[in-house]
C-alpha cells in the first residue's frame, strides 16, 4: 500500500556495506523518475550512477549528514554502497529555481523506489558539489543539485507525531532515530 511504503520511506544513515545495489536496480529507479510530470516538460535531469567503492568514498567525504544530532553518521564502515547524483543539464535549459521542484519530485520517487525494493538512504543536500563534479568528471553543463545515497539500512527509524510542533530529530540512548511529523490537524488550513 501506498501508505506503508511512504511510511517506510525515512530517511536512514547507517548501512549494511556487505548488500550492495546492482546496477539495473538502480537504474529502475531512474527509469520510475523518467516518466514523472515535468515543468513545461522539458526534463532537463540527468543522473550520475556512482558504485564503484573508490568513487562512492571519495563521494562521501564530502558529503554532510544528520547536522543537527552531536555524532558521527554513517558510523564508520556503514556507509551507502551507492549514490545517484541528481543533475541539472544545462545544454537542454538553462537552470531556473523553478526546475528544483522536478529534482524534489524526481528524487522522492528514486527514494520510494529504492525503498520498495526492500533499500533505503538520504537525500544529501549539504553536499559539497564542486568536490563532487571534480571527483566524478562532469561535463561543465551537468549541474549536481541533490545527492541521494543508497544502501540497505541497518538502523531503525520511528515516525512519530510532533508534539507542540516540535520538529526536531533525535536518536535515542538505544541509538534509535525519531523522526517527528507535523499533525494532520496542524498543517490544515482553515
Ligand atoms: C531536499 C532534502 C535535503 C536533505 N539534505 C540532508 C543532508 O544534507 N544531510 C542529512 O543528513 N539529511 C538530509 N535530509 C534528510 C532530512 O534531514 C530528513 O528528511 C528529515 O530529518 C526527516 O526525516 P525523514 O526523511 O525520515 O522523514 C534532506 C532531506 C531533503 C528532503
């Protein structure tokens, strides 16, 4: 159901590295963001596979995780197996702020995908994109927008109800991560 996987569907920041993602798998997921309604649909996304162990570490290095929890993550040798680096080319359009509403919409739907099919990860916005376009070679026209790090979870997220619209995350001492959503009744306009 629906439901269930978008429930299913946190974000996750400590991996099993012994899974690894085959790359048709992953390239399901991009195929699933391919048909999504697109801003005058003109899809000027593109995506960069990252599996190779060397590049997904120098990935990584750079990339910044959980900014607002006192700790370390992923723990060390729990890492993503995998990153898709979501791009925008600017040979098809020019970039526009209105094109980063395809790479949410685009990016959520890799996530889902990927969480379907029994992986998970995080979007990774606070990513140092230069250092990223360097280590992958991109063409000066494919601009990184998001980074979205896969892998097969081995930590437990619990979605909860924000209590007095407290929105902050936080691990627990059983190292268990909370993520707190805003009520149905709180975010309906009346
Ligand atoms: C566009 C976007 C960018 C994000 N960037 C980061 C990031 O740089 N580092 C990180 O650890 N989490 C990042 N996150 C994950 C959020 O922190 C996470 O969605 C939030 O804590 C709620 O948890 P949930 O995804 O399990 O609902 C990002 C999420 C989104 C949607």
């Amino acid at each position: 159901m629906l439901n269930e996987l978008l429930r299913k569907n946190r974000s996750y920041r400590s991996f099993d590295t012994s899974v690894k993602i085959p790359e048709e798998v992953l390239l399901g997921f991009i195929d699933n963001a391919r048909i999504a309604s697109a801003t005058m649909n003109l899809q000027p996304l593109k995506y960069r596979v990252v599996t190779e162990e060397s590049e997904v570490s120098a990935v990584l290095s750079h990339t910044r995780w959980a900014a607002a929890l006192d700790i370390k993550l992923p723990p060390e040798g729990h890492g993503p197996v995998a990153f898709i680096v979501v791009c925008h080319d600017t040979e098809i359009t020019p970039f526009k702020p209105i094109f980063l509403k395809d790479v949410g919409i685009c990016s959520e739907i890799i996530m889902l995908s990927a969480a379907e099919a029994g992986y998970g990860g995080c979007m990774i916005g606070s990513a140092g994109i230069e250092k990223i376009r360097e280590i992958l070679g991109l063409a000066p026209s494919l601009e990184p927008q998001l980074v979205l790090a896969l892998g097969k979870p081995d930590e437990v997220v619990i979605l909860e109800d924000a209590e007095g619209g407290n929105v902050k995350y936080y691990r627990d001492g059983k190292g268990v991560h909370h993520a707190p959503k805003r009520t149905l009744e709180d975010i309906i306009v009346k």
